[in-house]
C-alpha cells in the first residue's frame, strides 16, 4: 500500500482578497489506486525509476513525468483534461495542478 497524503478537502473556496487562488479541482477529490508501475505510454520503459513518474488523481493513469522526454503526464492533461497530478514515488508530497499551472 502506498500510504496517502492528508488532503486539505473541505475548506471553502473563499480567496476574493488578492491571496493566490485556491485550486478548486482539489475538492471532491477521492484517494485513487496508481494502476501502473511504470509509464503505459512509454513501451520498453518499465525500468525507469519511480522518482520520475507521477499519477493522475482522478483516474489512477501513471505517466512519465514532464521532466522525462516523454512529457506523457502532459499528454495525459491534454487528452482528458483531468487537472491534477501527483508524485508516484512513496512519500511524494507535491501535486500539479494543470489548469492554475501550479503546484498545489
Ligand atoms: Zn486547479
Ligand atoms: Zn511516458
Ligand atoms: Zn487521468
């Protein structure tokens, strides 16, 4: 099992003051299982290092990161304009956000 990062779900989505906007594709967002180890887009990469692979939160896809050549988290975002993504690597803290085009 990989362990799953507290999420800061149930806040108001309350910034009219200036503060950098919320990223309201957070809410609503229920734990997804990774269904993959290894990029699906990259045949004959099954070997690449955790580190460079994230997930997609809303469907579970795994891809390369934007840091590999692929860029298939990218392509990922473009094909089903699911917003968000994440560190697959055990203990990853980070999460993209597509649309604010930020980390989140
Ligand atoms: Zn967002
Ligand atoms: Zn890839
Ligand atoms: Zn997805």
């Amino acid at each position: 099992m990989i362990p799953v990062p507290n999420l800061a779900v149930g806040m108001p989505a309350i910034s009219m003051n200036g503060s950098a906007p919320r990223c309201e594709h957070l809410d609503g967002l229920a734990p997804v299982t990774p269904l993959s180890d290894h990029c699906r887009d990259c045949p004959g990469r099954a070997d690449r290092p955790a580190a460079a692979l994230v997930v997609c939160l809303t469907c579970g896809w795994v891809t390369c990161s934007d840091n590999s050549p692929g860029r298939h988290a990218s392509a990922h975002y473009e094909e089903t304009d699911h917003p968000l993504a994440a560190g697959l690597e055990p203990g990853s803290r980070w999460r993209w956000c597509y649309v604010h085009q930020r980390l989140v």
